[in-house]
C-alpha cells in the first residue's frame, strides 16, 4: 500500500511539474492560429511530429519516476537484486522498434507535405508576385505588377496565391509569416520563392527569424489580407499620394537603420534582379523569352 501511494505522488508530481512549465504557453500560439492552407498543412504535420513524440517521451518520463521509486536504496525496498542480468530481447525490441517506427512515419509525413507546399495551395486567379528584399533592420515589398513598393508592411488579396521572391542586400535573414506558413531563408546573390496565400481577411504578423545585429528586433512587418476591391483600392492610392523611390533613395533605405511603415508609388525597374545580380548570384525565376531575345541580339550583332 506504501508502495502504491508513493508511485502515486511521484505520477502527481510529473504532471503538476508539465503544468507549471507550461503554464506561461498561450493557447492562441501563431503557428497554430493558421489564416492559409499552408500553415494548415504545416500545423498538421507539428500535430502529428508532436502525438509521435510524445509515444516515446510520455512512457519514458513515467518510467524515470518509476524507476527511481522502485529501485531507491532503502533497507525495506523490495525489488530483485540481480547483478548478472545483461540483457533482454523482448526490451531491445521494444525501445529500437517503436522509435524506428516513428521515424518512418514521421519521415513519409514529411516528405509528402514537403513536395506539395512546393507548388501554390490555392487556385483562384494568378498567383501574384511579391519581390522581397531583407534590409538592415527593414522589410522592402516590391510589386513589379503594380509597381509600386513598401517598407514594414505589404497587402495582399484574399484567397489569391502570392508568390514571394526573397532576397537579402544584407546579411542572410528569414521571412517569416507564422499564421501563412514557415519561413523562408533571404540571401544574397540568391532568389528564393515562398508560396504563401491567406483565406480570410487580417492583417498578420511578420518577422526576420535570423539574428542580423544590434535593429534585429525590430525587423518586424505587418501583411495586411484584404477583398479584391479593397486591395486594388490600395495600390491607386498608394500611385497617387506616395513618393517615388529612386536609386537615390533606395540606397539611403538600404543604409543599416530602423524605418518605419513607408510606401512609394514607383521603384526602379528591375530593382530586385540587380540587386540578386549584384551580389553575384543568378535571378531564380528565369524567363525563357528573355533568353531568347538575348540569344537573337547576340546573333544580330554578329552578323
């Protein structure tokens, strides 16, 4: 009876101490809080890496108390004394199986919901096109649709595809939007692409994910999901009452320093594609057309 109490207060103890560990997590946390279907297929896939873990760190946690109990040096302890035990199949088996298991399972999760948030989650419409380039310490969004660009804070359409190009005239970063889907790596002399869309309004938050420095907490920014109407509504206002962004001024921006929310009615052409180009790298997203003209004036000129 003695016995039985006390593996009770250990089992009492563990779970007050999980309890209080926990205490200070919110229930609303971001990444679970999910606004797009791919931070709903990513939410998923912690859910299950979480249920597979916790089949092997929940019995072994209950088996530490236990075992600590059960074997404590005591005089009126109980429990066999046997020194020349070696080993067990039956417990091989079980503590090399299960884990090995899981990580098969948890592997082909991954690796599906890798390949398919490779390609656009939703279908409505083309997918438009963000060029994002991290700065010391700033967000520059550049919409070469639009052309219009913003620092700190971008808008996007509601139930539309957005195709972020990333990349960095500072030192690497990370784009992150929790409740949209994961981060993405900024580089210089690289163009990453994030697909990412939103399926209700919000305005949602962003954040660098890589220590860069002394403004590094303050490489915040805001993505704003709103209806068709009002996102068009926006860009007109934006080419109407924000200044132009010359290479003047994007050099000043580029200087390391903390900016507020800007916006500007026009940028530079091709801002993004030199910027990757000029810290030596190639632009991702390659245009076979381009390829071709540049191949027909190469041949023009030849002749």
């Amino acid at each position: 009876m003695k016995r039985r109490k006390g593996f009770q207060a250990f089992i009492v103890l563990a779970a007050a101490a999980c309890l209080l560990l926990t205490a200070g997590c919110s229930p609303n946390l971001l990444v679970f809080n999910t606004a797009g279907p791919v931070a709903e297929v990513e939410k998923r896939l912690i859910i299950i890496s979480i249920v597979l873990v916790s089949i092997v760190t929940i019995p072994v946690i209950l088996l530490l108390f236990y075992i600590i109990y059960r074997y404590r040096d005591t005089p009126d302890n109980t429990a066999p004394y046997r020194p020349e035990w070696s080993e067990s199949r039956l417990l091989e088996i079980i503590w090399w199986g299960i884990p090995i298991i899981i990580v098969g399972i948890l592997g082909a999760y991954t690796v599906r919901d890798t390949f398919v948030l490779t390609k656009p989650q939703a279908k409505a419409g083309p997918p438009l096109t963000i060029q994002v380039v991290s700065l010391n310490w700033k967000w520059l969004f550049l919409y070469p649709e639009q052309n219009i660009a913003t620092v700190n804070y971008c808008q996007i359409p509601v139930n539309r595809t957005v195709e972020f190009m990333l990349t960095a005239d500072s030192p690497m970063n990370s784009f992150w939007v929790p409740q949209l889907g994961g981060q993405e790596y900024t580089m210089p002399g690289m163009a990453m692409r994030l697909w990412l869309t939103a399926n209700k309004p919000g305005d949602y938050y962003g954040t660098g994910a890589n220590f860069t420095g002394k403004g590094f907490a303050h490489m915040r920014f805001n993505v704003a999901a709103r209806s068709d109407l009002e996102f068009n509504n926006w860009v007109q206002q934006v080419k109407r009452t924000a200044p132009a962004l010359p290479d003047r001024g994007y050099a000043e921006l580029a200087h390391p320093s903390i900016a507020e929310q800007a916006s500007f009615s026009s940028f530079p052409p091709e801002l993004f594609r030199k910027t990757v180009v000029r810290d030596g790298g190639m632009y991702m997203k390659k245009d076979p057309r381009k390829k071709a003209q540049t191949t027909e004036t190469k041949h023009n000129h030849a002749h």
